[in-house]
C-alpha cells in the first residue's frame, strides 16, 4: 500500500500540472463517470456538468484509473436502468496481446513474493517458494509496430468501407499496450447491440472463408486479400460501457490516454510519457530492457537503480520493484 501511496503522488503531480490540458467528453453532462481509486474501490454514476468540475475533480480525487460511459444518458446518476438511454459513440478496443506473437515471447511470469521469474507459460505457483505468480506483458518496438499496423488497417476499414470521414474519428492510445477509437457519426451512434454486433463481424471477418469466396463469388473478391482487424466485440457491443478517459493516466503503466494525430509517425513511448523525470531511486526485482523517450533502460536484474520517475512508476505498477524510500508525502 505504501507503494502504491508513492505512485499516487506522482499521479497527483500529474493531475495538478495538467489539468487546463484535459479534455472532458463531449456533452459532459449526460455521461456517467467511475473511478478506481488507489485502494481498489470502483466508483460509479457519478456526473459533472462542465468541464472545469470535471477537471477539478481529477485534482482533488487523484484516481488511480478514471472511466466515462461511452452512452449519453437522460440522467446518468441514476440506477442503469433508469438512466434513459440516448445514444452512445461506436468505440473499438485493439489489443497487442491479440494482434502480436512477439508480445507473446517476450511475456514471462514473476513470483510476488520471492521475485523469481522466468519465460511463459507460467507455472500455477512459483517453484521457488510456492507463492502466487503474476504473467507480465513487456512490449518492445516490434511488437509495438504490429498493433500500430493493426489501427491503420481498422482506420482503412472505417474509412473506405464504411465511408467515414476522419474528422468522425478519434484514435487514442490506450496508456498501455493498445489503441482505441470513438466513432462519432449520429447515425451510428444510434445503433443498437445488434447492428454493432454486425460491424464488428465485419471487421473480425468472423465467419469469412476465404477458399468459397474465391470460387463461387469474384466479385466479392477484394475480401480476399482484406486484413482482419481483431477488435474486442464486448467493448463495441456494449452501449452502456464505460471506457478509459483521454487524458487520463493507465493504472498499469502510469502513461497516459493520448490522442493521435497521425498514427504513421506516433511513437507511444515518447508522446503517452507524461510523468516527471527526476531520478528515483527502486529496487528492480527484474525489468527486460525497455525504450522511452528514445533512451533505452535496462536490463535490471536485483538491483538499486536511479531511474526517471516514469520508468520507476511504469516497473512498480508492473509488480517489477519497489520504491527505495517513502516519497508518499
């Protein structure tokens, strides 16, 4: 916990330093807000009506993750079912661990007690002292590329397929290992489970076979060489959802939700790295090296390092150290 207290003054900093930067949702008044705060609690149907409530919020609570419902709601404090549906914005969630083989080989598993480690899978209980292990995804420029590469073929769909401009379209980084995009077309925000279900069908190609299509029906032949896009179907199939905020620091990684302007030249671990850079000192259990803001850490292996605060908040949220001294103050 004490670990996690030092965390949140660096999210606190953030919050303070940032706040005229942060960007509320559309027609903030008829969202629902949550929170998860850094004791764990989830927080939800909460409401703001502007955005400066909405930023002051954030300075005042410091939560550790901050959600706002993807639907635009009658009442949004009210229980779910009586909150009166409007509409809601059409959203994807692409995943690395669904797009890349190469998070795969470099994931591993850490034990959280003895900090042993080793290569996936993980065993039920570390061999070392029987303790509960944790898996680690550890991304790297490669596998980085390829979820980039999976966005530019959705962003392709979207727009050449369904015929969206991309002025109806957001694209963030999701301040871990992934993006997400907000379609904002009235008519699709009016869409139903149903229909959605249909979009993401397309996308996902569910049900495609390539072979039968080739031989019975050319002319449908561009669906051949189509990429499938593996978006997450709960996500865009649930209208009522409540989804990551922009701007908002991930509970995983301390980087951000950040907007992307172009994703051709978009490099997440330079533009989502927010938090300060003065030098702490952690102890890194084991941390694979890693490259932000074009300087590159690690290895660590057992070891007392001095690392700017992003790396140092980036590796404790990842079960990989420990804070040296209590800087929770």
């Amino acid at each position: 916990m004490e670990q996690l207290q030092t965390v949140k003054k660096f999210f606190r900093w953030y919050y303070f330093n940032n706040s005229e930067k942060i960007k509320a949702p559309e027609s903030t008044e008829s969202r629902e807000f949550g929170y998860r705060d850094f004791n764990g609690n989830m927080v939800r149907h909460l409401s703001f009506k502007s955005e400066g409530e909405y930023r002051a919020f954030l300075v005042k609570t410091v939560p550790k993750s901050v959600y706002y419902s993807v639907a635009f709601y009658i009442d949004p404090t009210a229980p779910m079912e009586s909150k009166g549906w409007i509409k809601a914005d059409l959203v994807f969630d692409i995943d690395i661990k669904d797009v890349s083989e190469k998070i795969k080989e470099n994931s591993f598993w850490i034990c959280k007690k003895c900090h042993s480690f080793g290569r996936l899978p993980a065993p039920k209980v570390c061999p070392n002292c029987g303790s509960e292990v944790e898996e680690v995804e550890w991304v790297c420029d490669e596998c980085l590329n390829e979820v980039k590469g999976a966005a530019l073929d959705l962003l392709n769909i979207l727009t050449e397929d369904f015929g969206l401009s991309k002025k109806e379209i957001s694209i963030y980084f999701s301040g871990n290992n992934g993006y997400h995009f907000y379609v904002y077309n009235e008519e699709m925000r009016k869409m139903g489970q149903q229909e959605r279900m249909e979009i993401v069908d397309y996308i996902t190609m569910k049900g495609f076979d390539s072979s039968v299509y080739s031989k019975n029906i050319p002319e449908n032949g561009f669906m051949i060489n189509r990429k499938r896009v593996p978006v997450d179907p709960n996500v865009t199939v649930d209208i009522k959802r409540v989804f990551r905020a922009p701007d908002s620091l991930h509970d995983e990684s301390g980087l951000a939700k950040k907007e992307v302007d172009s994703l051709e030249s978009f490099d997440p671990l330079d533009k989502a790295v927010v938090l300060p850079e003065e030098p702490v000192e952690v102890l890194m259990y084991y941390m694979p090296s890693i490259r932000f803001k074009g300087e590159t850490f690690g290895p660590y292996k057992q070891e007392k390092v001095k690392v700017p605060a992003y790396v140092a908040v980036y590796a404790v949220l990842k079960g990989l150290a420990e804070f040296t001294e209590n800087r929770s103050g």
